[in-house]
C-alpha cells in the first residue's frame, strides 16, 4: 500500500492526489454513515436517518402527476416518440431554445414576476456543482479569492476551490445578531486579505442562505453590490434555493435590486447568478445548473465551458415543457411553499418541545439547530463528540457547524423535507429520548446513559417532564446501542 502510494504521487496529477476535495470533512462522514446503515421504517428500523441532505420531496406527487397527463413530454413514450429522433440527435451547447425561454419565465415566477431574465443569457451547467465551478473559471485564477460569509454550504470547498485552484476567505458572521452579514464584516475580511496580498476578486452570496435558512433584505443587497462595485470586484449570488421562502419576509434577487433607480449606476458586468432546479423543483438528479451572468464575455465563455457539463436534451425537452405549463407552474410553486411552511413549523415545534431551539428562519429545507446547551465546554472537540454520539447512537445524521465554517461551537443544521411525516416523526421520538428520561423510569438504565454520554464529553440536561410516545410517534423505534466508531 506505501508503495503504491508512493508510486501514485509520482505518476498521477497535484489534482489526483490532494486533499482539497473536502470529501473528509464531518459533512460527507455523515453520508458514509448513512450509506453503511440506512434507515427503512419496514427493512432497517434501527437505521441512521438521513438529516444531512438538503432534498425537497414533499412535492413528488404534484410533478408525477403531471408527467401522467403528459406522456408527450417524454420522447420514451408512445406519444412523444415522434420527437425522439431530433431531440436524440441536438448538441448545440446553447441549449434547446424552448428550454431556455421556459428556465427564464420559471426564474421570473420563482421571484414573484418582479424581474425578468433574458434567454440568451441562460447558461446550462451540470448542477448547481458544475454552475458554480464554471463562474469561477470565467472570473478568477488559481490563486486568487473570493470573500463568502460564513458559516457557509461545506462542499463550497470543493465546488469552487478544488479543481479552480482559488481560495475562500470566510467573512465570519456572529450568532449575536442571527449571524447576519454586515458591511462592516466585509471591509475588515477584504482589508486583511490585502495586506496578506491575496487578490480578491468577488464576494459569493447565498441568498436564501445554506445552512442558515435565512434571506438577505433589499437594504444588505444593496449595501453590499456598492461595496463590491467600488472596489471593482464581482458579486456571484447563489439563489438555488429562490423558491423555498415559505414565510415573510419575501425573497429579493440581486437582480431586483440591479432593477432599482438608486443602483442604476453599479457595473452590472460584475454581477452573476447562479441557479438551479435540485432544491426548488426537488430534481438534483437531472442536474439542472444555471449561470445567468449580466457580463456578455462571461456568458459566451461560460457557453463555452458548458460543452464539459451539459444537460442531455431529453432532460431540456421534458422540463421544457412542464415548466411552459403556467398553471402547473403556479400551483407547485404554491403548494410546495405551503407543505414546507407546514414541516418547518411541525419540526421546529417538536425540538421547542425538549427545549432544543432554532434560529429564526423563512426558507429552506433545514433549521439551523442551536444545541449549544448540550456541550460539557464550549469548544469543537466538544461539539464533535455530541455529533458522533448522535451520528452513532441516537442514530441521526446531522451536520456540525464547523463543517460549514461556523466559527460558534455547538450549532448544527439538520434537513427536514427529504422524508415523510413517520420518518419525521421517528426522528423527533429519537431526539426526546436523547435529551429527555426514558417513559419506564428505569433510573438505572438512565444513570448508565448518563455516564456513556460523559464519556462523550457530555453534559445532557435531562427534562423533568415525561413524554408519552406512543401518542406523539405510534411509529418510533427504539434507539439502537451500537458501540462508537472511534
């Protein structure tokens, strides 16, 4: 094994061989976890449920149901097989035409018809991965970095790092004000980054924001396209997650703002959208990424680019026509806003209810879980302890804070809308036998856990009140007493 590790760092590439993919972060170690002991109500009872993955699939229903009465979108169907020999046969990397026009209304409707996109301007990409790779590459070289408020999404690192050979500063946003972002922030972490001599080229938002669940206000996009127009650096916002606002306050686009009579005087060729469809349609499989630039040199080299990540024609020709579809459109859009408003509050609820709080949010497909209360100290050793015993024992898997860069131990975001409402339920049922006495009263039993967890480096605080279970989830399992991976 030396051997053949030592023979690889000599015959392969600096890229094959480093390290900067972040695939060992805490972040993907919980995946692995799943994966070795996935959850199935029926199959694998006892398994690790998957909290850690940002999907929507409360709105399956609504697009199956719409494929069976449309068949001709399909050109693998009775009724769509007269397409098939066009749509097998286009390579054009611009893209199918309907499909852009259909990506650009659906950009308009998700932001409330209060802007509206150019066609030509819509850039395919293989996810929001290969989107947000592609705007690096047309924007900066190896080298050079990009300022992005954090905590932020942990496969950043590999999405705009890794192959683009850039760095990210992270502009460390504080759980004092709801880890808001402020102009302040910004002009200290670019300040430092010039006297260290690193050439910051843009500042990348996430708006709503991964992993907090929050959006930023007219007033902050503002404020912050003025800073990175006087010193002449690009602004990249990430809005993949436009359509999961669920409550107010209403999601703002940058490119609102770039509408607005007091911006008019900001180089528009410094700002670029990157969007997709895996979080607000719930399709990461198709891998639909967007780069939607205002630069047209950005545009034309990202076209370019695309030829490496395109989106196969089948995919363009089906979404085409579902999302050309207004009132299919309308309704989702609406529905899935509700059914998220409804998880939101039922989830948040049921952690309020053991004394587990969230920060406040209005979007997304996860809560930004404050158990700070449950660190024996307030440190990160601390807070990977807590993770590995959730992860191992309480058999839930949830991503530490300082996986996104979190510079506050003992916060963790935790994915509410890739289930349904058993494996929700089950998942709260585990969490109140964590934090809480078991219903029996077996103060032995309960003194024995206690002294396991400390051993975690622990302290559990536990509730005096008695949960009946049974009532709350008809369908929980106990939690399984496997030994902890070291």
């Amino acid at each position: 094994m030396g051997f053949e590790s030592a023979n690889n760092n000599s015959i392969l590439s600096k890229l094959a061989i480093n390290e900067e993919h972040g695939e060992n972060s805490p972040y993907f170690d919980g995946w692995k976890a799943y994966d070795n002991d996935p959850f199935h109500p029926l199959k694998h009872p006892n398994g690790v449920i998957q909290m850690g993955l940002a999907e929507n699939q409360l709105c399956f229903d609504l697009t199956e149901e719409w494929i069976k009465k449309n068949p001709k979108a399909s050109i693998c169907s009775t009724e769509g097989i007269k397409s098939f020999k066009a749509i097998a046969n286009f390579q054009d990397y611009h893209g199918l035409p309907e499909f852009r026009r259909a990506i650009a209304k659906f950009m308009e409707k998700t932001r409330g018809g209060r802007v509206t996109f150019d066609p030509d301007r819509v850039v395919m990409a293989g996810g929001a991965t290969g989107a947000n790779e592609t705007i690096i590459f047309c924007l900066a070289d190896s080298g050079d970095a990009f300022l992005v408020p954090s905590p932020y999404y942990s496969a950043f690192n590999r999405d705009l790092r890794w192959r683009t050979g850039v760095e990210l500063i992270p502009i460390h946003c504080e759980s004092c004000n709801n880890f808001q972002i402020t102009t302040k922030a910004v002009k200290e972490a670019y300040e430092n980054a010039q006297k260290a001599n690193i050439k910051v080229k843009g500042l990348i938002l996430t708006n709503p924001s991964n992993p907090l669940g929050t959006t930023l206000d007219e007033d902050t996009l503002k404020s912050l396209l003025n800073f990175t127009n006087q010193h002449n650096i690009h602004l990249v916002c990430d809005e993949i997650y436009t359509a999961t606002v669920f409550d107010t306050p209403q999601f703002v686009s940058i490119a609102e703002v770039l509408n607005d009579n007091e911006t008019n005087y900001c180089n528009k060729d410094l700002v670029h959208i990157v969007y997709s469809l895996s979080k607000d349609m719930g399709l990461p499989g198709f891998r639909i990424g967007i780069v939607y630039s205002f630069n047209d040199a950005v545009v034309n080299c990202a076209r370019k680019m695309s030829s490496f990540g395109l989106i196969s024609t089948q995919t363009q020709h089906f979404l085409a026509a579902m999302l050309s579809d207004e009132k299919f459109v309308a309704n989702y859009l609406a529905e899935s806003a509700k059914r998220l408003a409804k998880r939101h509050k039922y989830f948040t609820n049921g952690l309020l209810e053991v004394g587990i709080k969230c920060l406040k949010s209005n979007a997304g497909l996860f809560c930004w879980m404050d158990l700070r209360p449950l660190l024996r100290e307030s440190t990160f050793d601390s807070e990977m302890s807590l993770w590995r015993v959730i992860i191992n024992e309480v058999k839930l898997n949830v991503s530490p804070g300082s996986s996104f860069d979190c510079q506050e131990p003992g916060f963790f975001r935790v994915c509410f809308a890739n289930m349904d409402d058993e494996t929700v339920d089950i998942a709260l049922s585990r969490i109140r036998r964590f934090v809480g006495v078991k219903r029996s009263g077996d103060e032995s039993n309960a003194v024995e856990k206690k002294q396991q967890w400390k051993k975690n480096n622990l302290r559990l605080s536990f509730s005096k009140r008695m949960y009946d279970e049974s009532v709350l989830s008809p369908l929980s399992s106990p939690i399984p007493h496997s030994p902890q991976v070291r």
